[in-house]
C-alpha cells in the first residue's frame, strides 16, 4: 500500500503569498514523512484552485523536496499548446531527478475551459489527440502529426524527460470504459468520491485486462481514492476540524458554476457538511487509531493499493495539516508498510 496527497490548493482565507509558502512547508512535510506521490488540482478563475499553472508551483515543489514524486491531477490538455507542454514536462522531470507524474485529463468544468476558447462538446476529442501529440514528443527526436486540432510537420524536438520513454501516466477515473485504455498504457488511476462498493468492479475490471494482457502483477500501477484525512489525538478535536475547514471548501467547489448559472454536476454527491461526507465513508476525521481502521475498510472493501489523503482544505491551518501529517505517518502508514 502506498500513501499520496491530493490538492487542490483553494482559498484559504490567507494572504495568497502566505498560502503558496504554508503550501510549500507542508509539501516539505510530506516529503519526510514519506509519502509517495504529491498532486496538484489544475483549476481556472475560481477559489478551488490558487495554482491553475500547476507547473510553476510544481518547480518549486521539485526544489523543496527529495523523494516525492509530484504531478498535476490533472493538466488540462485542451488548454495546452503540445509543444510547450512537452517542453515543460520534460523540465520537471529533469529538475526533479525524475519524480515527475504526468497526469492528464480534459477537465470537468465547461465554465472554466469555455474561458479559454475552448468547446467543451468536443473537449474529450482534443484531449485524446492532445495526449497523443505529446507522448509522440516525449519520445521522438522529431514531432510530425496531422490531426483534426494539431498538425506538426518535422519539429525537431531537443529536450527529453528523464523517465524513458516518459514520466508515468495518471489518470482521475470516471468512466469504466476507460479501464481497458488505462490497462494497456499502464496509466495509473485516482477516483474521487466513488465508494468502495463502488471502486471494487472498477479494481477487478483493471486486474483482469492487466492480466489478459500477459502483464506481470509485480508492474501493476496504482488504483487509488482520493479521501479528505483529518486525524488528532482526540476525535473531537479532529471532527471540529474537519468540519470547519470543510464548509468553505464546498463552498470553494460551486462559487464559479453558481456564479455562471450552469448546474454543479456534484450537487447529488457531495454533501454540505463533513459529518455526512464521513458517514458515506468518503471522508474521514479522528483519531490515529480510527485512521487505521478507516484506510484497512477502505482497502480491504475496494482491492486498491494506493490511498491519497486530501489534509488541506478550506480554512485548514499549517499547524493543524501538520499534525495530521505527523500522526498518520508515524501510527497509520507503519501499519500498511508490507500490505
């Protein structure tokens, strides 16, 4: 079992110079405890997302850590010229000494790429000529396509990622037809919100095209979910924390779609308040004990081998994200080190 973070980096009610510096020492603090991988919500024009140009923070990342491996979950493709975003890829894994995780996506906010010129209806079509451009890039010394969005004749292409043939894909799951896809490529995946009822068919379905294809179960990628992780030493203190901080990130979640009139597509699933969220196990806030009979419920319910905590949100304090951090490496993730 490995242990990642998710974040999406919203309003914290702070300075936002003071934001990104608290952001940072906190990722320091990931780094030390040992945490596998870091990724970064790429959101536009909204309180949800204060890094909507995830490289830039993320090269600050590479140079305030060791060991963590680091990417944007996920970079919005159509909003990317290919060209500069192989550039730009191939900068951050060779900064990083190769900890870079290349997540991609089209993004689900037509509100937030229609600013961009971009047609949602056929949103789904760039990305996946987008993805193929640039992994044609990563992996050539010279870019021709011609496709309906990108069309490149003999670009010569001079920098090259540190990972060969490219950094690991990753990949926000929502549609089980995309599991065959994610099999083939070796893409790893993150779902959000999904329960464990839920994920295990998803699980189930990856292990059975991994395994039709021949490929060994030692090379098996990442399955994950992504859960907001409170932990304190009492439950108290961790629940008022946690629901707290929770009430402006929700309301981080749909300012932008209220604020354009278009319907929140998560309206259904996800609750006004953190008690809820916890008591439809997609949430968790308590103590270290409680945590690891939380993360146990979670994989043993769903068959996944990689749990990605989401620590800061909202209004949450570097004190308090800390804490959280210290008490889940050193009485939670011991506890998952040989499963």
């Amino acid at each position: 079992m490995r242990f990642g973070i998710f974040d999406h980096l919203d309003d914290g009610g702070v300075p936002l110079g003071q934001l990104f510096e608290e952001r940072l020492q906190l990722i320091e603090a990931y780094d030390r405890a040992g945490f596998y991988g870091y990724h970064l919500a790429e959101h536009h024009a909204t309180p949800l997302g204060y890094a909507p140009s995830p490289g830039v923070f993320l090269s600050a990342v590479a140079q305030r850590t060791q060991q963590l491996r680091f990417g944007p979950m996920v970079y919005l493709l159509p909003l990317y010229h290919p060209l500069r975003l192989i550039e730009e890829i191939c900068m951050l894994d060779q900064m990083s000494g190769g900890r870079f995780l290349f997540g991609v996506g089209r993004g689900i906010s037509p509100v937030e790429v229609g600013f961009f010129g971009v047609d949602f209806a056929h949103g789904m079509e760039q990305y996946e000529e987008a993805l193929a451009v640039i992994r044609l890039g990563l992996t050539h010394d010279e870019l021709t396509y011609r496709g309906d969005f990108y069309k490149f004749d003999a670009v010569p292409i001079v920098l090259k990622p540190m990972q060969l043939p490219h950094p690991p894909l990753w990949y926000g799951i929502s549609r089980p037809e995309t599991i065959p896809w994610a099999a083939e490529n070796d893409v790893n995946l993150v779902s959000f919100l999904r329960p464990v009822s839920a994920m295990r068919p998803l699980v189930e379905r990856f292990h059975g095209e991994w395994t039709a294809l021949g490929k060994p179960p030692e090379r098996l990628p990442c399955i994950g979910v992504t859960r907001h992780i409170v932990v304190a030493e009492t439950e108290k203190e961790a629940r008022n924390i946690a629901a707290r901080a929770y009430r402006p990130w929700r309301r981080n979640m749909e300012v932008l779609w209220e604020q354009r009139g278009v319907p929140f597509p998560l309206q259904g699933e996800l609750a006004e308040e953190f008690d809820v969220l916890q008591h439809h196990g997609v949430a968790f806030a308590g103590t270290p004990a409680g945590a690891r009979d939380y993360v146990a419920a979670q994989a043993d319910g769903s068959g996944i081998n990689y749990f990605v905590c989401d620590m800061a949100f909202g209004d949450i304090t570097l004190a308090e994200a800390k804490r959280s951090v210290e008490l889940f490496a050193q009485e939670v993730m011991p506890a998952f080190a040989q499963a």
